[in-house]
C-alpha cells in the first residue's frame, strides 16, 4: 500500500540519498531486520553496534514509506495523558512508559551526532488546553508529571500570551523534546551501517518466513533465501500480516510546510512545537532552515486514493487554524502531503515475538 500523498517535503528535499542494491544472491546473518524506515534503521543501527553480524531489507526504496511523511516531533508526551495510563495500567508503569520515551530523545540525539544535514536539535513543547474544560484534565496531568520529577512548567493564560502570543487557557510547557529529518537521518545511518559491512538492500520484499532448527530462512518474492538466527519485524503497518491478532489500526495525518519565516516573527515558535489538546489535534514545529511544519486533522482514511483527494482540502483547514492562533505569522504553504501510520489504542507499543 501506498502510505503517502502529496509532495513530503523530507523527499523533495532530499532525493534518493544513496544507492542500495535490491538483494539478487543468497545469505546469512545473525539477524534479519525488515523494514528499511527510521525505526529499522535504529534498530539496524543498535544492532551492529553490539557487535551481530546484520542484513536489512526493504520492499521499497529507503525511508519511502511512513518516515517520508513523518513530521517528527520527538517527544516523551505519549498521545495518551500519563493520568489515564496510570488509570489503566497503574501509576508505576505509566510513569516508566513516560520516563522510557524521555530517555530516547537524548540517546536518539546521541545517535544523530555528527551525521550531516539530519537537523536533530533540541526543542521545547507547548502543549496547550484548546478549550476552557480541557484545562482542568491538563493541570492535573502537569501535576502529575511535575511529582514525577518531568521538566515541566504551568503556564496559565496570560503566561501562555505574554510568551507565546498565544490565547489559551493554559498550558505545560515541557523542557525536554526535539526535532529530526527522518528521512535524512533514516539514509545517513544506514549509508554509515553498510560501509561498515551491514547488508542493506531495498526494493526487496519478505515472501515467507519459517523457523528452524538453528533460527529462521526468510525467503523473498524473487525466491532469494536469507538465513538467520532471529528476525526484527520494523514494517510499520505491513508487521500486521505477520502477527496471529490486530493490534493496531491505520490513520491518516496531513501537514504542509511554509516557505521560511525571518526569524523575528517566528519567536519562541523557533524553539518550541507546540499542540492541543483536542482530539484529532493540531500540531506545528520549526526547522532548520526557519520553515513551520504544520499537521494534524487525522482520519481514518487509509484508501491512497482517498486519502489523496482530501490533502489539499486539509492543508487549507490546517492554514486556516494556525492563521488564527498566529496572525501575525506570514503562511505560505510551500508543500503540503499526508502520510499513513499504524496507531494502537493506548499510544503504547509492542513488543515481542
């Protein structure tokens, strides 16, 4: 399936990266990652560095699918409040989910160190109460966080205004996030994991998998065998067909990015994404190059055709929302596309075999 519409600005810009033959002769390795987006990097990534001998396949060009329409806002703030996965799973593991995203972000920067042109720089979030009842739900969570030891103000409406010219009734304004161009760094470090003898082949598709006696032969669509001893499913929605019960359902997200904007009129916006509370929610970022990523109005329309209709309709309501939080903002939409992604019911992921 097609995951994306539209123009996604990291592609554009970027191009195709790097040249990754498709796989044509048999092999062996200790582990077979499949998927060849920015969580298949990673964990690609993580892999060698621990010394396993690594192949990685990809059934289109690298970082073609989600990662290219992905916006990128790295943050610890899951979808779901802290307060509402402490109702369902206790505070305990709530708080560990939280406090395992907060750890990445400083390790992912790690990882993106001194890799050209992936733009991973430090940021704040503003996640603010798009209406009067939601500011209630998000004191409580701030309180929760704040007891929990998160980097976290409250600000209240005339706080939110006087710093970000923003009228809300309030806000947490998180001291931990950051922002990153997947697909860049998605091809920068798997360009860096094959010249360091890591096989990664794109344009090759997984056919069947069958365990053995010694671990597992993968065998893709043109009949080459990869034989290995364990196998790291990173495809995204696609993982669905390999697993005996759905755990997660496709969504639509749409965004478009500006030209850039001087640096005066973007503000603390430079440095700071911000989102709402309302659900589907509206969410912005900067760049590096002082353009505003914009996206938000999600749906559950993953037809690609469909989905391709809708984008320009929902880049104009997009523009149109942050015109009035931001009038001051000079907004000319440069791209606009949207992208398809698996979403699991609690914002939490799985794991295991």
């Amino acid at each position: 399936m097609d995951l994306k519409s539209g123009y996604p600005f990291w592609a554009v810009r970027n191009g195709l990266m790097h040249a990754f033959p498709p796989l044509r002769d048999d092999l062996q390795c200790d582990v077979l990652v499949v998927g060849g987006g920015i969580t298949g990097a990673l964990i690609a990534n993580e892999l060698c560095a621990n010394g396993h001998d690594v192949a990685l396949i990809e059934q289109r060009d690298i970082g073609w699918g989600s990662t290219a329409a992905s916006t990128a806002l790295l943050q610890y703030e899951i979808d779901t409040h802290l307060i509402d996965l402490a109702r369902q799973y206790g505070e305990t593991a709530a708080v560990q989910a939280y406090q395992a995203c907060a750890a990445a972000i400083p390790a992912l920067r790690e990882v993106a160190r001194g890799l050209k042109g992936v733009d991973c720089h430090p940021m704040h979030s503003l996640y603010y109460a798009s209406k009067r009842r939601h500011r209630a739900v998000l004191q409580e969570e701030f309180a929760l966080r704040q007891r929990h030891g998160f980097d976290v103000r409250w600000l209240d409406r005339d706080a939110v205004q006087d710093e970000f010219s923003l009228d809300a009734p309030g806000a947490i304004l998180s001291g931990l996030a950051a922002r990153v161009d997947p697909y860049c760094l998605t091809y920068r470090l798997l360009a860096r994991l094959q010249k360091n003898g890591c096989q990664v082949h794109d344009r090759t598709t997984l056919a069947t998998l069958e365990p053995t006696a010694r671990g597992v032969t993968a065998t893709t669509v043109e009949g080459v065998r990869i034989r290995c001893g364990h196998v790291v499913m990173a495809a995204g929605y696609a993982n669905q067909r390999w697993l005996s019960s759905s755990v997660a359902r496709n969504r639509s997200s749409y965004a478009f990015i500006t030209d850039p904007i001087p640096e005066d009129l973007l503000g603390p916006l430079a440095q700071t994404m911000v989102w709402e509370s309302a659900r589907p929610y509206l969410y912005m970022r900067s760049t590096g190059d002082q353009r505003l990523l914009i996206g938000g109005e999600d749906d559950a329309v993953d037809i690609p055709a469909r989905r391709d209709r809708r984008v320009e309709a929902k880049a104009a309501r997009l523009l149109k929302k942050v015109g009035t939080l931001f009038p001051h903002l000079p907004l000319q939409p440069a791209f606009s596309w949207a992208g398809t992604f698996a979403e699991t019911a609690d914002g939490l992921p799985f794991f295991g075999p």
